[in-house]
C-alpha cells in the first residue's frame, strides 16, 4: 500500500482491477491449450470419439478450473456453436418440424455437456447421463429411423401451428429402460439396446406419446389459471385424481397424470400405427371406454386452439436463462472489485496517515 499512496485514485482503482482480474485468471497465463471443440469447424462423428473428446475437455477443464475469464469467453464459443447446431437440422418439414440425426444429436449432446462443464466448474465433467438417465453408447444398437420419424408425425390429426419449432433428437445412444423423452417443443427417441427386442411400431408408439407430452406442456401449463382449467377438465373426464410425474417404470409413474395423458393421446389421437398396440398396462388406470375415448379425442383437437406456451429454443438441453448465468456473474465479480478498491479507497483516507503500511495479501482482500 505504501506504493501506492502517491498515486492518483483512477489508477489506484485500475491497479486493484489489474490485480483483481490475475487472480480470477489463476496463474495469470494459460495453462493449457483450448479444446479442439473450440479451434475446429468440424465436430467429431462417432461415440468413441465424443467420448474421447469428452474425457480431453474434463482434463482441460481441471487444469483451468479457476480461470474463469477463460471459462467465459469460451461459454460464448460454445453457446454460438449451439445456436448454430440446433438451426441446422438434418430435416425441416413443411409443418413446422425439424429431425436431427443420431450423428448431429450427439455433436449437441457433446456441446451442451462442454457448456454446463463451465456453468458449474465445481461439479463434475456432466458426461454420460442425459435428464436424469444414464446413458450406454453400443456399436451394435439400432438408431430410429428419420423417414419413419416423418410419416408418424404427418400422420398425426393435428393443425400446423402444433408442429411450429417442434423438434425431433433421434439419439446416439440408450437411456436404459426409457424409449423416450418428450417436453414442450422437443422430443428425444433414444436406441435400442444391442439385443433387445421391442415391437414393431415401437418407435411411432413412443414418438406420439411424447407429443403427447408436447401438448399438455405448451396448451396446458399449470403455473396459469386456464392451465389449470383444462386440466380440471381432462382430469373430470377421465375420472381420475392428480397425480404429479413420478420416477421412470415406478407405480408413482404409472399415476402420473402427464403419463396418463400422453398415453391417452397416443391411443385415441394417434394414427393406426401408433394405436394399434393396445394401451399400456403399466399404467396405474384402465383404458378408458369408447365413449369416454371420443370425448379425450375432441379434447385433444380443442386444446391446441388456446394460446400455446413458447418453447425454450435450447430445450432440452440447457436453458436459455442458465446459460447467461456464468458471464454475469463475472460481470458482477468485476463489479465488486472495483467497490473493494473504491472502499480501500475511503478506508485509507480514514486512517489519516496512520496505516502501518504492511502489504494486504489477495486471500484477505478477495477471501
């Protein structure tokens, strides 16, 4: 400090900034090279190549954990390079909805785990699970079909608007005992495990089930009083209780009323192929009568006429509010260095001469 007392107020803040921002960087230098993720155009194809380029990112990742100005200016790369994935699809319907293949999925996949590596450097390198499901890479497993993925969709009784920004993932990959994963605006179909058998239509089965889920999350969000309204309705309907979402194949699952939901979808506003396999047994309430079918089929045709709730163009893989997260912390980190320079500032005058003039060390300015 002792140096610093002749110095003009700008510059003494300038300088606490300077040291401020050596000690966000860690050692001041870069201690590894960025990942190849972040200097190439191209991204890797295979499983064993995400893979291993996953495992290079973890190691780079704890080599810098603490540099958290490089870790944002490469949340910027990665984010762009996210946009720029999901708004090229391998497919873009008339309808409205885009089809990605396994291959482009797993690139996303592969990016999105990059991304919340450096949302949260504290936690571990996010790689092999995918909400809340572990995931399996197997060279023999079957991937979904796009050109099936297409004539289910269009086969469905559904206006234009339904399918506006409706994404379609076709994984590279398993997610133990679930086909299938579906939210508003996205649906992932996962493989099939090497040597397991399914049915026949298993892939029109699961993918109209999750527009299911698609529907009752963009027409009928309970956070809003029509919302809730409507689910009053369908639940009177279909004589049942609610029941909120359970753990994948569990009884709590089976009473989930979403569950129940898409599955009436699926067999009472699907096409043949999807409706043809009779109704799961699995869940917690029969299958409804004829009668009662007709009337979910005309509730079905009559919610997709209320306004629909925008989807998150980077569901579900991040979420656009999360992914700002990490660049305004910095921002507010800076913030706070220049408040701790200008207060060192008033501190000193306060003492009138009379500082002992020993060097404060980063750990007690920043600590």
């Amino acid at each position: 400090m002792a140096l610093t007392r002749g110095l003009p107020r700008g510059i003494y803040v300038l300088w606490l900034l300077a040291v401020f921002l050596f000690y966000l960087s860690g050692t001041g230098a870069r201690g590894a090279s960025l990942p190849r993720l972040l200097t190439e155009e191209t991204l890797p194809l295979t499983g064993a190549e995400l893979r291993a380029w996953a495992a290079e990112d973890r190691a780079y990742m704890l080599s810098a954990k603490n540099n958290l100005l490089e870790q944002a200016a490469e949340l910027k790369i990665l984010r762009q390079k996210l946009k720029n994935l999901l708004e090229h699809p391998d497919y873009q319907d008339e309808l409205g909805f885009s089809v990605y293949t396994p291959e482009s999925t797993g690139r996303i996949y592969l990016v999105a785990a990059a991304i919340e590596a450096r949302l949260d450097p504290t936690d571990d390198y996010p790689w092999g699970e995918l909400l809340g499901h572990q995931i399996t890479w197997e060279a023999k497993q079957r991937h979904p079909e796009l050109a099936r993925v297409v004539r289910a969709l269009r086969a469905l009784d559904l206006p234009q608007k339904v399918f506006r920004d409706y994404r379609v993932f076709l994984l590279p990959f398993s997610l133990g005992d679930a086909g299938g994963y579906g939210g508003n605006g996205y649906a992932l179909l996962a493989a099939t495990p090497a040597g397991t058998t399914v049915i026949p239509n298993q892939l029109e089965v699961t993918l109209t089930h999750e527009v299911g889920h698609h529907l009752h999350s963009r027409y009928m969000d309970r956070s809003t009083p029509n919302g809730r309204r409507l689910w009053e309705r369908y639940l009177q309907l279909r004589k049942i209780p609610w029941q909120g979402p359970g753990e994948v194949n569990t009884s709590a699952w089976g009473a989930s009323s979403e569950e129940v939901f898409a599955e009436d979808f699926r067999f009472w506003a699907g096409d043949s192929a999807a409706a043809k396999t009779g109704y799961f047994g699995d869940l917690a309430y029969p299958e409804p009568d004829a009668g009662s079918g007709q009337l979910l089929r005309r509730f079905f045709q009559a919610i997709v006429e209320e306004p629909g709730r925008p989807a998150d163009p980077m569901a579900p893989w991040l979420s656009s509010r999360k992914i700002t997260t990490k660049p305004g912390v910095l921002a507010i980190w800076l913030v706070t260095g220049g408040g701790v320079g200008l207060a060192a500032i008033r501190w000193r005058k306060k003492q009138s001469g009379r500082y002992s003039g020993h060097f404060v060390s980063k750990s007690q300015v920043y600590g």
